[in-house]
C-alpha cells in the first residue's frame, strides 16, 4: 500500500516534534510540586462507658485521647498529635439499656446552623441492634477542624453505663502548632505512650478500648 505524499509528511512532523516535547516535559518537572509535610491521619478509635451520666467533652480532651507521651515521670504527657477534626461519632448502647439509651448534643457554636441534638429511645424489651449515628452539623463549631490553642467544648455526652462510642476522628501529628501540655498524671512514664479517657484524665469515665490508658 503505497503512503501520499502528505501522510509521509505528518509522519516526519511528528518524529522531528518528539525531542522538543521531551524536552519541555522534562523542563517543567525541574522544579518540585509544593508538598504536605505535616502527617495526617485518619482513625476510629473506641470507648466504653463504665457509669452513666452527662460528659462535657473538650477540644483538649479529645488531642489527649488520640495519643500523649510522658515527659516527666508520674506528673506529665505531651501530645502527639495537634489539631483534628470529627468525622461522625456512634453510639452503641448496651442492651439493657433502659428506654432512653443514651444521647449526643453538639455544640452548634454558631447562630447560622441547626440546632441539633439525638436521642436513641426504645420501647421495654426491645434489644437495640444499631448504634446511634451522629456527625457534627454542617458549620457548627464542631463540624471545623480543632488545635491544641483552644478549649471549645466540642459536645455534651450522655451515655449508658456500658455503651460503647466510636469516635471516627481525622488529625494531624504535632509539625508547626505546640503541642498540648498535661500536668497531674500520677501514673505515667518517661517515654511511653498513652491515650487518655474522651472525658478526660480525671474524669476516666469513658475510657479507651484496647489501648494503654492511664485508668
């Protein structure tokens, strides 16, 4: 099969135009893309409930129970991780659960959202099978990202003694913003690294599942 003239030559082109178009590529690769350094994460972490009541929980308690490590023997941690934003949080209540098994109310934390606030009821007798599924509402103080600078209380948690809370949590190791200091452990270690209960060290009421705590 015999080529035109024509064809012959669009091949030509294309041969000739390859080298140039090497060249520019390899130009523009020269310079490296801007890159994310600071590691970012994302995690469901659990907790078990061991006596029902009213939890008010902290931007600052949630940093601790992601991860802190002790830096001075039986007194001090030091977080591991800066900043995080909550991506849903469930509820599991036992099965004993009375009619009101439990509820979570964000802190809206602005006057342009919903007022928003979930109660998992059942009727006497009923088994609950499914976790009350929340997330924070859209614009809420509790639906942005949280730092180690502030000390917004993120939500109020009622859970029943025996329920388990899954909190499904995105967060950033400690880069560029201080870490979060704690003082008054009395069982902490140099070195080792601990996840604190969601409401808090003192507290100790909604504690970590299957992780080194110090409760």
């Amino acid at each position: 099969m015999r080529r035109s003239k024509g064809s012959r030559r669009s091949i030509r082109s294309r041969i000739q135009a390859r080298p140039r178009a090497d060249r520019a590529s390899a130009t523009s690769l020269s310079i490296p893309p801007a890159l994310q350094v600071t590691p970012t994460l994302r995690h469901v972490f659990r907790f078990r409930c061991t006596l029902t009541g009213n939890y008010a929980i902290t931007a600052p308690m949630i940093i601790n129970a992601l991860g802190v490590v002790g830096t001075v023997n039986n007194s001090t941690v030091v977080s591991v991780c800066t900043s995080f934003r909550i991506r849903s949080l469930k509820l599991w209540p036992p099965q004993n659960a009375g009619a009101d098994a439990g509820f979570i109310s964000w802190n809206d934390g602005n006057a342009f959202v919903k007022d928003d606030e979930k109660i998992s009821s059942v009727p006497d007798g009923v088994t609950v099978t499914r976790p009350l599924v929340m997330r924070p509402p859209r614009l809420s103080t509790s639906a942005f990202w949280q730092s180690t600078g502030v000390t917004t209380q993120m939500m109020t948690a009622t859970p029943v003694a025996g329920s388990l809370i899954d909190l499904d949590v995105e967060y950033t190791m400690a880069n560029a913003v201080a870490q979060t200091v704690t003082a008054g452990l009395a069982s902490v270690a140099v070195g080792t690294l601990y996840y604190l209960s969601l409401d808090g060290f003192a507290s100790n009421k909604i504690v970590p599942v299957g992780l080194l705590s110090t409760h």
